[in-house]
C-alpha cells in the first residue's frame, strides 16, 4: 500500500533528525492516518458509471432486450472523474502535510492537479463556485509547496490556507458518496425488490422458481447494503479527518503543548480504527 512506505521512509527520517521529528511527531501520525483513511476511496470499486450500467442493463433484461447498443453513462463518467480529481487533490494535501511535518518534503507529482475543475452540472453531480474555488487553493497551494523549498518548515502557513479549502472538499467528496451515490443504491433496492414481488405473486411461475426468485433478491439486497455500508463507514473517515483538521488549525500557535499533542494522537486513533472498520467491508 502506497501509505504505508510513506509511513516506512518518515520513521527512517526520524531515526536521523530525531529532534525536530519528535516535536512534530503527532502532526505527522494524524496526517498519515488521515492518508491511509482518505486512500480507501481507492477500495470502493463502486461509482455513478457502474450503478447507470445496472440501471441499463436492469431494464434491457426486464424488457427482454438483446442489441449491440452499449449503456453510455456519460454523465456518470464525468462525476466520477470530477471525484476522482477531489480525491487526488486531497491526498496530494496530506501526504505534503505528513512530509513538511517530518521535515522531509520529498518531489510529488502534482500533474493530476494541473487541469481545473468547472463549474456546472454533470448529470448527478453538481460543481459550485465553492468547489471550483476551493480545489484551486489546495492546488495552488501544493504547487507551492512542493515548487519552493523554502516553504517546507511553513506549516502553519500551509495548513492555514488550506483548512477551508480542504474542509470543502473533504466534505464534497463526502456528500458525492454518501448522499447522492448511496441515494443511487437505494433506488436500486427499490427497484429490485418491485421486480422480485411481482415475480413471487407470478402464477405462471412455478414453487421452485419463485424461491430461486426470493433468494436471488436477498443475494441481491445484501450486496447492495454491502455496498451502502461501505460507503457511510468511508464517509465516517472523512468526517475525522476534517475534525481532525480543524483542531490542528485551531491549535497552530501550540503545536508541541501536551494537550494538541494528545488531542491529534486521539484523532489518528480513531481515524484508524475506522480504517480498520472499512477493511472489514472488503
């Protein structure tokens, strides 16, 4: 896993500038957790492109339709590249944060950045002004940082600039997956249990067809929920991890007191235990 080299290169760091390490230490366990929890967006192999594909080749089964014609799904194609996008902005944020708070701000490739994001609809998602303006801070800010070495002991000045820029997008990301996406699942089960209690109260099918019928729908069901659990324990992640941020913001002026440092530690605990929550759902 990319997260966890990172993790492997900033302890060999520390060994060396043990100092300077120590102090920040628990700025950096937080952002790391934050960078393993943010990564499993990586794991939902689940998005606007696949459920329109469901959507589409549920109705060409129901209606007994065999063509050539694919489902074409291209607005779902672009709300998924637009989250892809949010994702890497984010991720590109906090893996810069872990290595400015280890003193070892390494090269990044921020290519997947350079293309802005538009405001406009984009079939079930829907970009703002806000949404534009705030990737554009954090891509700026990580040109920065990563173009300027000057800038790798600024962390106040980096997180600072990018707490609300960061909060919306981490909160974006999270209402594009747990609202709208798991809305998409919900209408799936709506759909699917019609579908199935209308064969069951079917005369012309037989006892055993029926109850291969009911099973199929909880097989069904079940994947479905599997699908929307996963999702709301990811949006948990999310949540934590803007929490978390907030609170190093807050307490920028007392980065080394004891209570930030315990504060930040509990953070990354508990971003780590839903961490561990969502690679049950795999």
């Amino acid at each position: 896993m990319k997260t966890s080299s990172i993790r492997i290169s900033l302890v060999t760091v520390c060994c060396i500038t043990a100092a300077s390490c120590f102090n920040l230490q628990h700025v950096t366990d937080y952002s790391l957790s934050a960078l393993e929890g943010v990564q499993n967006f990586e794991n939902i192999h689940y998005g606007f492109t696949q459920s329109c594909s469901d959507r589409c080749i549920f109705r060409k089964t129901n209606d007994l339709v065999v063509d050539k014609n694919t489902c074409g799904c291209l607005s779902e194609k672009k709300a998924d590249s637009i989250n892809l996008k949010i994702y890497h902005a984010v991720y590109g944020y906090f893996e810069s944060l872990a290595l400015l708070s280890d003193n070892d701000l390494a090269t990044y490739k921020i290519e997947a950045l350079e293309n802005a994001l538009t405001e406009g609809d984009f079939g079930p998602i829907k970009i703002e002004k806000e949404q534009v303006a705030s990737y554009s801070q954090v891509a700026q800010i990580l040109f920065r940082a990563f173009g300027d070495t000057k800038q790798k002991n600024k962390i106040k000045t980096y997180v600072t600039e990018a707490n609300e820029p960061i909060k919306e997008l981490l909160a974006y990301l999270d209402f594009n997956l747990s609202f709208n996406l798991y809305g998409k699942l919900e209408v799936e089960k709506e759909r699917n249990q019609s579908y199935f209690f209308d064969l069951t109260k079917n005369d012309a099918l037989t006892l055993f067809e029926k109850r291969r019928a009911t099973q199929e729908y909880y097989q069904r069901l079940n994947e479905i929920k599997k699908k929307q659990n996963q999702l709301l324990i990811y949006s948990r992640t999310l949540q934590k991890v803007s929490e978390g941020h907030q609170e190093l913001f807050e307490n920028l002026e007392t980065l080394k007191a004891k209570e930030i440092k315990q504060l930040l530690f509990s953070y990354a605990n508990e971003i780590d235990i839903v961490i561990t929550q969502f690679k049950k759902t795999e």
